[in-house]
C-alpha cells in the first residue's frame, strides 16, 4: 500500500518547532465533541452511562452461549453463572439508573439514531444483517424501559421523584431481571 502524508500545512512547525495548526485543529474538534455538554461532569456522565450500556450486553451474551453452546469446551468458565450474569446486568443498569435521566434519554436516543443508521447502511449493501434482528428485540424495551424508570426516578435533570427511595432500585433491579430472563 501507498503511504499517506499529513497535509503539510498540519506537519509545518513555527521556529520553536511547535505543530500550531496541529493544535489549532485539535481544539476546534475537541470544542466541537465537547459541545453538546454543559460541563466536564456532564460529559463524564454520559460516557460513564455509556460504558455500562456497552457492558450490560456481555452478561446477556455470555448467557446466550450458554443456553446455545453449553457443551463446547472452553478456557475460562465463569464460575456461578446463574448468579454472576443477572448480577452483572443488574448492576449495569443501576450505574445506568444513577447516571441519570437526561443522560440515559440521549443516550437512548443516540442508539437509536445509530441504529437506524446501521439498518440503512446494511440494507444498502446487502449485507444480510435484518436476518438477526430477532435476536436483538429484547435491545428496543429494555432502554425504553431504562428511559422511563429514569424519568419516574429520582435522579438527573427531568426526573420526576414519583419512585421513593429504595423502591426505585428495586424497580431497576427486577426490570433488569425481568429483561435478562426474556
């Protein structure tokens, strides 16, 4: 393959040897990605609620292959896995919880946007990828079922407070169950 160079002008340094225009255009793009947040905090939340979002899809998965594949052998077993795997997903959907509902609603939103861009995307090329939609059903309740708990919880802006103490995490604890199990 052919290697390809910067353009020149973001590799040409001033007289100190610094990449200013390098820095320029990381700033504007880092303005940029940092713009929809309000603060520093903000943007930690959404990534924090983010990655629990990403790490709840791996309990559910181990728990797949389980049920499908139980007899290969492998290198690492998790051990108690009636256990672990529910609690695993009950706690990412706790973190979820407490990150707070206008996080958890624009997360949800963005998925769906990417979702929907992924769809076109496949579709497009041909992919075949529609024909494990089944599979994925359980993904479109389970953060609208997220983005109401929120809302009728206790925390982020736009929570409505309508969950007492306690009983809010035993809601997101039993629908988390409830998801997990269907």
């Amino acid at each position: 393959g052919e290697e390809r160079e910067l353009p020149s002008v973001l590799t040409r340094t001033n007289k100190k040897k610094v990449p200013v225009a390098s820095i320029l255009l990381s700033t504007v793009i880092g303005l940029i990605a940092f713009g929809p947040f309000k603060s520093w905090a903000a943007l930690v939340n959404v990534i924090t609620a983010a990655t629990a979002i990403m790490y709840a899809f791996a309990p559910v998965a181990l728990a797949a292959l389980h049920k499908i594949d139980a007899d290969r052998p492998r290198s690492y077993r998790v051990p108690l896995p009636a256990i672990l795997l529910p609690t695993a997903f009950c706690s990412a959907n706790l973190i979820i919880y407490w990150g707070g509902f206008d996080t958890t609603w624009k997360l949800a939103c963005a998925i769906a946007a990417g979702l929907v861009l992924f769809a076109l995307g496949a579709w497009r090329a041909r992919t075949g990828a529609m024909r494990t939609f089944r599979s994925a059903l359980w993904i479109a309740p389970w953060l609208c079922g997220q983005v109401l708990i929120g809302w009728l919880g206790r925390y982020g802006n736009g929570a409505r407070n309508l969950l007492p103490e306690w009983l809010d995490i035993a809601t997101v604890i039993g629908f988390a169950l409830l998801i997990f199990y269907w």
